[in-house]
C-alpha cells in the first residue's frame, strides 16, 4: 500500500477539518494530519479508475457547446409551451450508444437530461441503448443522429472511450 495514494485528497482533507474546526490548536492539527493520512489509505481501494480526459481543449469546447444548446433549447422548450398543447407530440426514444466507460454514459445520459426538451430515462442492463424521452418528436431518426454526432462522438474524443 502507497503511503500517499491520493496526495490531493490528502492536502485536501487536512485544511478542510482545520477550516470545519476553525481552529489551529495543535489536537485539530494533529487529528486533521490522521484524518488526512488514513481516510485515503482506507478509501483507496474503493476508487475506480476513469478515463483520463485526452483532449482537454476539446472538453472544454463540449462544455461551451452544450451551454449553448441548454440556452437555445429553453427557448424553444418556451415556444412549444406558449404554443397549443396539441402541436406536442411526446414520444421515447432509444439511441444505440458506442460508449464502453460508465462514466462517459453518464456524461452523455447528463447532457440529454439538462437540454430542454429531452430527459433521459433509462440505461439498458448492457450498456447498449440509452432511452431518453423528447417533449416534441418530430423526427426520431433525426434526434438519434443529433445525440449521437453533437453529443456521443466529441465524448468518445475527449475521454478516448
């Protein structure tokens, strides 16, 4: 067992309780140093190991674009419900995914969810489909591609998953 396995969280840990206590006494320092050096140790094996973010560039592009999309998608999301009820057309949609991490399904599940319009509502039990329900359904081939090449392709690039 490494000594520091999480150097970070080990520096992190110690400065947090000395803040929570609001104290400098030596006890605080002294149990914030054993809290900093055992929990990680403890901990450490619980850890999974996720992607390494391979093009941070291009994460951070992903970030701004998806912003953007919350934006224009809260507008529309407006229109369609000042709009008359019966124009709606709900419907599920299932979109085959190519992802193999967890956490890249996560990201992607979380990035249909906060856009207007769209929530996803379940995983398959073998990673394979992500169901996601719209507000309005229009063209389910064309929402399938849109996930698909404006979401699911720039996360496979940055996380190389």
């Amino acid at each position: 067992m490494k000594f520091l396995p999480m150097p970070f969280h080990t520096v992190l840990l110690f400065f947090v309780w000395l803040l929570l206590n609001n104290s400098m006494s030596a006890g605080h320092i002294v149990l914030a140093f054993f809290f900093a050096i055992t929990i990680p140790m403890l901990v450490n094996g619980m850890r999974d190991e996720h992607p390494k973010i391979l093009k941070p560039w291009k994460a951070i592009c992903y970030v701004l674009m998806v912003m953007k999309d919350i934006v224009v998608a809260n507008v529309e999301v407006a229109l369609w419900i000042i709009g008359p009820v019966k124009k709606l057309k709900p419907g599920f949609v299932a979109i085959p995914i190519n992802i193999q991490s967890d956490l890249g399904i996560t990201i992607l599940a979380s990035t249909v969810s906060l856009t207007p319009g769209t929530v996803s509502a379940e995983v398959s039990e073998d990673k394979q489909w992500l169901y996601i329900h719209a507000l309005h359904l229009d063209n389910e081939s064309e929402l399938i591609e849109t996930v698909k090449q404006r979401y699911e392709k720039p996360i496979k690039e940055i996380f190389g998953c």
